[in-house]
C-alpha cells in the first residue's frame, strides 16, 4: 500500500510537469498589451525556494520551483493593488520556456491575477528583464499601443499599428516586438495574405534597412530583420551573409545553419545536395566536429563560386 501511495505522488507529480511541457504561441508586446490582466515596472528584490509549511510545523523545500518577490514601481496597465508581489515559476522549464526572475534586476512583467495571486501572462515572453533604457523604451511603446487599440476605425487602426511595429523594430531593444509582427502575423482581414509589411510605404521600408544596417555594428547578425528586407535587398543581404559566413570562426559553427539555409539556393549541383544532406545529420554534433566542419568549408567554396 506504501508503495502504491509513493506511486500514485510520483505519477501526479509528472504528469503536472509534463502537461505543461508544450510549446506556446509567440506573444510579441501589441499581444502581450492585449491579453495581460496587468503589467509592472518592478524591482526584484530577492528570489527564493517554495517552501509548504506542513503538519508538525515541517518545511518541505521544492527547489525546482522559485518565488520572486518584486516590488511595484511603476503600473502600466491593470490594476495590481500590492505594493509588493510574489510570483511562483520554474526556472527550470524549458519547453515551453519558463518566465524567469534574478534578484537586485528590474523587469517589466505581464501579470494575470487570479484570486489576488499573480503569475506571468506567456511564461518567458511575458517577464522582461531590462536595464534602465530599455525600460524607458518599452513604456513608451506600451502607451503608444495602448493608445492604437482604442482606434475604433480599422484602416486607422491598421495604419497606426504598422508604424508602431516599424518603431519597435527599428530599436534594438524591442526590434522583435515588432520584426515577428511585420513578418509573420496577420489580422484586421480574412485574407490569407494580409501580412502587416505588404502595406509598408517607401519610408518605412528604408527605415528597416538603416536598422538592419546599423545591427551588423553589434556582434551578432539579426537574420529576422534581413529576412524582413530581403525581398527588396537580395543581393546585398547575400554577400553580407556570405562575408559573415566565411568570417565565421569554427567555435561559432553551430550557427551556420542559419546562413547556409539562405545561401544554398545559390549552387544547386550535385555535389552540394549531397553535402548538404550529409551537414544536416551532423550539423549539431559536438563531440567530433571535423567533418562536419569539412563540409562547411566546402559549402562555403560553391556559394562563392
């Protein structure tokens, strides 16, 4: 019976675990302004353990679960009536991708309240944790979206929001806010094709490439952003690409993928496709990396070819 009992804990204990191991939906901010009962400016101010306080007065410690105490400074939306909160994750959990909070740093989080108890609106997308200017930035973002949804005209509407997404995408700290939107989200429409960046103006269009542009001065190379121009900047996005893929250093290889799968439409032999299919089987084993790392050399001289 003991052990029937001992079961019985560890199975519920999985399977709570594993029911909310699944992907979720991307929520960029417009969505995260939508959806959440609230959002903060917070500072945390120390994370620890859960911890149940049983019978006979005994602590049971769950370490894989965390409690965040975070002071309110600033609310942005909602109404949270706690000058200061607590917030249960896992940190842990990565699949989906748990929200995250380290002490002594400052966060923007979007909260749901159930029964005066808060958690975080989207797990990871909904917890921000942000330095002083990018807090500065995504408040101004968030009133200036908040403002956009009262729009009750849909072309106005539409309008609006389209500038605000070309806002955020052209400021490094909130570029994917708003690249994920213009490139992949559609709304306001029934059509299948109703993408927010086929009504981008001229100007708008240009201001995307100067931010693009500007990312290559920092150390890592925005493929949602070139992907976001490269209709009209073909060739340019691919000798950029082809440069950043030959510079690339051997320790830095596993990123490879993300070029070679842009770039290999450029040589269609035999050989290629062959090499190719051999990279994908290998492309992310670690343990002994010279062939794979062969073959990328090799890919590397017919796309240049």
């Amino acid at each position: 019976m003991r052990n029937l009992f001992f079961f019985v804990i560890i199975f519920f204990t999985c399977n709570n675990i594993f029911a909310n191991a699944y992907p979720i939906t991307p929520r960029p901010l417009r969505k995260l302004v939508i959806e959440s009962d609230a959002a903060i400016v917070g500072k945390v101010i120390n994370v620890t353990d859960k911890i149940y306080e049983g019978k006979k007065k005994k602590r049971v410690y769950y370490p894989l679960y965390k409690i965040a105490k975070i002071v309110v400074i600033d609310i942005l939306q909602g109404e949270v009536k706690n000058d200061t909160i607590e917030i249960l994750f896992q940190p842990n959990m990565t699949c989906p991708d748990s929200d995250r909070y380290y002490e002594k740093t400052s966060v923007i989080a979007f909260l749901d309240i159930n029964n005066g108890k808060y958690s975080t609106h989207a797990l990871s997308y909904g917890s921000k944790t942000l330095d002083s200017v990018g807090i500065s930035v995504y408040k101004r973002r968030i009133n200036e979206i908040q403002k956009i949804l009262k729009i009750t005209d849909s072309i106005s509407k539409r309008t609006e929001t389209i500038e605000w997404l070309v806002k955020c995408a052209e400021n490094e700290v909130t570029s994917w806010e708003g690249v994920f939107e213009l490139r992949d989200y559609k709304e306001f429409s029934n059509s299948s094709k109703n993408y927010f960046y086929q009504d981008l103006n001229a100007e708008q269009k240009a201001r995307l490439k100067k931010a693009f542009l500007n990312s290559l001065k920092g150390p890592f190379y925005d493929f949602n952003l070139s992907d976001l121009i490269y209709e009209e900047n073909k060739l340019e996005i691919d000798n950029i690409l082809l440069e950043r893929l030959k510079h690339l250093s051997e320790d830095d290889y596993y990123h490879a993928d993300e070029y070679i799968d842009r770039l290999k439409y450029k040589n269609s032999s035999e050989e290629m496709k062959t090499l190719l299919k051999r990279y994908y089987e290998i492309r992310f084993e670690e343990k002994d990396p010279l062939e794979r790392n062969k073959i990328i050399v090799r890919i590397i001289s017919l796309i240049d070819k």
